[in-house]
C-alpha cells in the first residue's frame, strides 16, 4: 500500500496524478464516508459503510440501505 503525507492525506496513494481539485475532492468524500454516521433507527453514531450504499449499525446491528458515501 502505497504511503500517505499530512499535506495530502488519503490522496497521496495518488502521487502528483490528476490534479489538485480532484485529490482534494476525494479527500473530502473519503474523510466523510470513513466516519461512523448516525443511525437512523438507533440514533446512535454507529453506522458503518459496508460497500457501495450498504450501512450496519454496529449499536443495533441493523443493515441497511442508504446513501453511496455518507447518510444523509
């Protein structure tokens, strides 16, 4: 796997590749999505994203479908 730096975080995996907005746009989207959201039937923050729209709630151990990289 491939390091990270401070300045660049998740998107230094990338290098000096496809420009700064874009690296930086992922970043945003894959420091959001990594969180535990709040669960809707819970309320509690403990859902985690599986893939690609799947949730589990690791509080209520519910599975769930919401959105692709955070709820909403």
């Amino acid at each position: 796997m491939a390091s990270k730096t401070k300045k660049s975080k998740s998107s230094g995996r990338f290098g000096p590749r496809y420009g700064k907005r874009v690296r930086a746009k992922l970043v945003k989207v894959e420091s959001r999505q990594r969180v535990k959201q709040k669960c809707p039937f819970c309320g509690k923050l403990g859902a985690k994203r599986l893939s690609k729209g799947i949730w589990q709630c690791s509080k209520c151990n519910k599975k769930f479908a919401g959105g692709t990289y955070h709820l909403s």
